[in-house]
C-alpha cells in the first residue's frame, strides 16, 4: 500500500511539472531558444542522460544491497554500514546532478569556482544542516552510541535502527520511529553499555513470619532463575524489607538483565513472586481498613 502511494505521489507530480512547463513555453516564460544555448538538446544527449542517471542508479543499488548481506557482529560495525549507506545516497544524488549538467552542456567548473562565494551563502542557510553533519561524524568517532544500542533522549526510549549524516532513527517497544537531527542528540542515556537492574516491590501482611518466610526465598528465587535463565543474567536477589505501609511490608527483589529485557524481566518477577508467595502460604495483601467501635 505505502509503495503504491509513492508510486502514485511520483505520477502526480510528474504530470504537475509537465503541465508547468507546457504552461512556461506556452506563455513563452521559458524560451527554447535562449534553453538551446546554455542546454543541448537532441537525442543523443538525452539517451546518454538516460544510460547515465540509470547506470548511478543501479550502482547505487548494487552496493547498498551487497552492504545489506552484510551481517554485522557487532553495533560498532553496524553504525560504519549505516553511515556508509547514507553517504551512498548522497553521493548518488551528486553525481546524478553533475554528470547530468555536463552532458546538457553546462560548464561544471564554472559552477565549482562559483562555490566559494555560495559556500558563505549556503553557510548561513544550512547552518543547522552542517551542525547535523558535524555532530554525527564526531558521535561516531568518539563511539557514544552505535546500531542497536538501547538509548534514552530527551524522555524517549528505544533501540537505535540507523544512522545517518543528518539523523539517527530510534524505535521504541510499540515500534515507533522517531527521527532526531543529530545535533539535537544531547543528554544521551546509552543503557547498552553494561547490565541493568529489573527491581520488584511485592508486600506482604504485617501478620506474616517474616523470619521463617525469608528461609524459604533462596530456593524460590532459585526457582525463578532455572525457569528464566534465558532473561535473567543471574539469580533474583533478595534485598529485604523496602518500606513499612499502611497495610502490608514491601520487600524488595532485584535482578541483572540485558537492558533490551528490564520490561519483561519485571513481569516475569512480580508474576512468579506472586504465584510463588502464595505456594508458601503467604498472600499479597490488598488495601482494607479496620474500625474499632467503643
């Protein structure tokens, strides 16, 4: 569905730019004379334009593919592959723009001892453009954060899927993309780096043995670790008693997992612990108030 509504964008617009330009030369806006001397139009020209924009293009795929099979090991590896994807893409669109006036009949070097006056010109206009740039190359020699690394901006959460010149893509756990300009990659969280923390508040009533309960942990939390080995980095600990509440005490139980598992780690401790609290005989209270009449 997307791909046709990009197919059906291109027709629209090709036909607006047609009719523009039937427009222009019926108003003699454009004059094809006045277009003869700076373009060569003939059909030569226009074949060798055709062979030369398909050939960029197929090019073009070809490496992005081949960089494509390429499976990498390592975040590292995969944050050069998608920079160099990026950099293919624009080099493309260049070489597109250049060869293309050269084979009009346009005098390239001209243009190019012309840049030095535009670049104060494009220097203040793409200010942001050449921060993004900047910021990206140096983020990505100095190894802050990589493909596939779990990271946190500004309050958003997800995984890393691309970057590029100017953004890097992020995707959180409802697989949504967010696209950030990298000179607005600031205040990075890189949670990638090392082993976090699944921790687990579960109560139980003031009435319980806490003593003798707390014997029988290890072998649940043994228990829970054997069934999950695959999510936890090691066995759940027991912390002790977090805090007294009105009803119930809240104990505490803490596990090392992967960042990318802290969500279901939680799940899977508060589901077991419950189940498991209640093999023991011991079950989570619920908020209720005592009323004492004279």
């Amino acid at each position: 569905m997307k791909e046709k509504k990009n197919l059906l964008k291109v027709i629209v617009y090709a036909l607006l730019l047609l009719v523009m330009l039937g427009i222009g030369f019926g108003v003699k806006l454009i004059d094809a004379q006045e277009l003869k001397k700076v373009f060569t139009f003939d059909g030569t020209t226009l074949v060798k334009l055709l062979i030369m924009v398909v050939s960029i293009l197929l090019l073009e795929n070809l490496l992005l593919f081949v960089l494509q099979l390429v499976k990498p090991k390592k975040h590292r590896t995969g944050s050069v592959l998608s920079l160099i994807c990026s950099l293919i893409k624009y080099a493309a669109f260049i070489a597109v723009i250049c060869f293309g006036l050269t084979i009009l009949g346009v005098n390239i070097t001209t243009i190019i001892a012309s840049i030095g006056i535009l670049a104060l010109i494009v220097g203040f206009s793409a200010e942001s453009l050449i921060a993004d740039i900047v910021t990206g190359t140096f983020m990505l020699l100095e190894n802050q954060y990589n493909v596939g690394d779990i990271v946190e901006v500004n309050g958003f959460r997800g995984v890393v899927t691309s970057i590029g010149i100017r953004t890097t893509c992020i995707t959180d756990s409802g697989d949504n993309v967010k696209i950030i300009n990298n000179s607005e990659m600031k205040n990075i969280l890189n949670r990638s780096d090392n082993f976090s923390k699944s921790v687990c508040d579960i109560a139980v009533p003031y009435e319980t043995d806490l003593e003798k309960f707390e014997e029988k942990l290890p072998g649940l939390l043994k228990e829970i670790y054997e069934k999950h080995e695959d999510v936890f980095k090691g066995m759940p600990v027991y912390l002790g008693v977090q805090a007294l509440e009105e009803s119930d005490v809240l104990l505490r139980f803490v596990a090392p997992v992967t960042e990318k598992n802290v969500f279901a780690a939680n799940r899977i401790l508060n589901h077991d612990l419950l189940l498991g609290f209640r093999k023991l005989g011991v079950e989570c209270p619920y908020p209720q108030v005592d009323v004492h009449n004279r």
